[in-house]
C-alpha cells in the first residue's frame, strides 16, 4: 500500500520546510534508511531519510521551493500502483486552493474530472507528433544528466565567489559538490567586466537575497520575545586579574586549551545552580523554575544565529565545556547540528567580546526568563586600594524578563556570578 511521506517537523519552532536537494527522482527504488531528500530548516539543512521501501512514485515539493509542515513531500509505494485517491485527499486537506489542479503521474486531468474524462473524444497521434514526443523525451533525458547536485552552503558560496559550478568535480556522495570542493577550487576566476554607468543621484546599487527558513523564524522568535517579554537590563563590570592568570596556568596543561567563555559557562552554571529563580522559564499559565542547568551558548553562523546546548552544564568540568562548545560550535558552521542539540536551555550566553565590543544588549531566548551579554576584556587604568594601577575589566549585561525575575533576583545572581568568574578557583572547591 503507498505510504504518503508529509514535510516532517525536524526542529521545535519549524513551520516550514525548504527542498535543497532530492536524491532520489520518481520511479526510483527506495530502502527504508535511504536519503530521500536534503530539507532546510529554520536552524539547520538535514537529510530525510525513509521509513518506508519501495519505488518512489510522486514528489509533491520541488527542489529550492518551500512549504509548510505537514504539506505532502513524496508518496513510496508499489511500482505501478494508483495514488490519485492517497494524494487527492491529502491536497484537499492540506491545500484546498490547489484541489482543482492535483499533478499526478500519468495524468493530466483534475481528480474531479473522471466523468469528463469519459467522455472525452480519443486524441489520434501523427507521425509528427510521435517525433516532437520523442524529441521532448530525449531533451528531458539530457537535462537530467546535465544536472549538477550541489550543497546549499557550497551553492551559496560559489554564487559569492563567482564560481562556475558546471567546472567543478564534486567528491559527495554520487558526485555531488560540498562546501570544500568550492573551498578547495583554484581555478582563476573570471570577474565579470561592470559596464559603465552615468553618474546620477537616482542610480542605487543594491543586491537582494530571499529570507532563508533560519532568518525567517529568528525574525518571528526575537520579534515576539522582544514585545511580549518586558526587558530590562542590569550591568556590572568585573576584575578580570586572576581570571586571565588562571587560564594561562591552565593552559600550561599540554593538550588543554580553554577560552574565557569556557569559564563564564562555568561560573554562570554554579551560580545558576545556587539561583533557581533566574534559572526559570516563562509559560502563559505558569512559571517554571528549573532544578536543571542547561546552558544554551550562541553561535553566529553564515544564516544568522543558532544556540546549541550544554545539557547538565553544572556537572561539567571547564574542559569538558571547553571540548564540547569546539565540537558544537563546528557542528552549527556545516549546519550539523540536530534538533535535539538545539533544544532544553534554561540560560542563554552571548559572547561579543572576541569582537571588541564592550557592552552590549541582547534579547531574551524564549521561554528563558534571562540572557547574559559577555564583553570584551578591556586594558584601562583603574582604582586599586587607594592607587591608580593598569587593570583588565570585563562588563557583563543580564536582560531580565520582568515577569519571572525582578530586579533584586537578578541583582543577586550577578553578586552569586562576580566571585565566580573573577576567582576561577574557587569553583574548584
């Protein structure tokens, strides 16, 4: 019996669902565990397998098109077999203004045309008309084999490195082009010449790009955080001395090498620990406080920005949090990363400060009740037991949602996070 294959839900927030690219065409045979299909999503692009085996006979979402969850993606089945009732109830349900025009294989009539069909006259083919089908056939034949399977990032980087993709030998599976064979690409590259214009104030140049599923659901998510949550923010600065000591001893271990963010996701793990109030999440009907501490940390990638998570960060030693944020943090650039990894934060960190900037606000991951911005660590003249010496300062920004975390808790939880960070040591007893 045919399986209908809808658009899956492959993150929390996805509504919808983009086809990079279909590895299998219809008429194909089809295992269960078989790549069918290379679906972007609002965080990352993933590959869909099967569930189900047998010959693929009908894809309902083309390559680069997008459509919402649960929309009909493919149908798998017996070779041969009728789908027009499988998909005709299906489009009814899920896209009644496309009802009156269901593409189905083999057919070109509307589902609800069966009794004009009857009655439709035989259409005679000539001679001519036999030579202009099989002209067509061998045109599609020939489309098919010239076409190129490309990755959307390496797609994306060869369109800004003007790259000519028909040039390229892709070492993916079944030939198709990765992001390091256009990395790896040292063909000289042709500039196209940029033809004269005249000089006018009215003349603008611009350049546009469609929302990708990523930005669109980062637009929606920040957007409804930012005007539903009530923002406020709390600053403090701190004494980054002992702190910047404590990594160069720690990076004397060989094969140890960790970051000031490493430290910080510590340091805000123990004092979360020791603060459920701060580490709390905000629902229409409830306020949730978390005997938990996941440590969701934000990485920019080439869409925009994604937060994989630290499950159980306060029982992670900073190397552990080290090792693990390098390998996510890869994970998120090649668009790896699973739902599951994306998922669970109770506490968010933004770091900037690798940037230089030194303050900064940011807004709140909902449902979290808080976000901690990271400046940079900054060289100026400051006050020490009465005398003016040279010191290193970090400033920290928590914005609060005021619902869930008055000014006083979030007040204490900066006092509970200060020591932490700026005597690393002491989180070590």
């Amino acid at each position: 019996m045919a399986e209908l294959i809808k658009m899956p839900r492959l993150s929390d927030t996805m509504e919808e669902g983009t086809v990079a690219t279909w590895f299998k065409k219809v008429g194909d045979k089809v295992q269960e565990g078989d790549i069918l299909a290379e679906i972007e999503t609002d965080k990352a692009t993933m590959e869909f397998e099967s569930f189900y085996e047998g010959t693929l006979l009908y894809i309902g979402i083309k390559e680069n098109e997008t459509a919402k969850v649960d929309v009909p993606l493919a149908i798998i089945g017996e070779e041969g077999e009728d789908i027009e009732s499988i998909l005709g109830d299906s489009i009814s349900d899920d896209k009644p203004e496309e009802k009156k025009s269901v593409d189905l294989p083999n057919s070109s009539l509307d589902p609800g045309d069966n009794q004009k069909a009857e009655k439709a006259p035989e259409k005679k083919f000539t001679n001519e008309d036999k030579v202009e089908e099989d002209e067509s056939s061998r045109s599609s034949e020939i489309i098919k084999s010239q076409r190129i399977f490309i990755s959307p990032l390496a797609k994306k980087l060869a369109n800004d490195k003007n790259i000519d993709i028909s040039a390229i030998q892709g070492t993916g599976e079944n030939g198709r082009i990765v992001k390091s064979d256009i990395e790896n690409y040292k063909e000289t590259i042709v500039q196209p010449q940029v033809q004269p214009t005249i000089a006018s104030l009215d003349n603008q140049d611009y350049s546009e790009i469609n929302h990708s599923q990523m930005r669109k659901v980062i637009a929606k998510r920040l957007s409804e955080s930012k005007f539903s949550a009530p923002h406020y923010y709390l600053n403090v600065e701190l004494d980054m001395s002992e702190t910047i000591e404590f990594r160069k001893q720690c990076n004397a271990i060989p094969d140890t090498k960790i970051s000031f963010n490493d430290i910080i996701i510590k340091a805000c793990a123990v004092a979360l620990r020791n603060n459920p109030s701060v580490n709390s999440q905000w629902f229409d009907d409830r306020i949730r406080y978390n005997n938990f501490v996941n440590i969701g940390v934000a990485v920019g990638v080439e869409d925009g920005l994604i937060v994989p998570v630290l499950k159980n960060t306060d029982k992670m030693s900073v190397a552990d949090i080290s090792k693990s944020v390098k390998e996510m943090a890869t994970l998120a650039r090649d668009k790896k990363l699973t739902p599951e990894m994306m998922q669970g934060s109770t506490f968010t960190i933004s770091n900037l400060g690798m940037f230089g900037i030194e303050s900064f606000t940011s807004i709140i991951n909902s449902p979290n009740s808080v976000i901690l911005s990271v400046g940079a660590i900054i060289e100026k003249p400051v006050v020490k037991d009465g005398e003016l010496v040279v010191g290193n300062t970090m400033k920290l920004t928590l914005a609060c949602d005021h619902r869930v975390v008055d000014g006083l808790t979030g007040a204490k939880f900066l006092q509970a996070l200060k020591p932490l960070i700026e005597n690393p040591l002491s989180m070590l007893i």
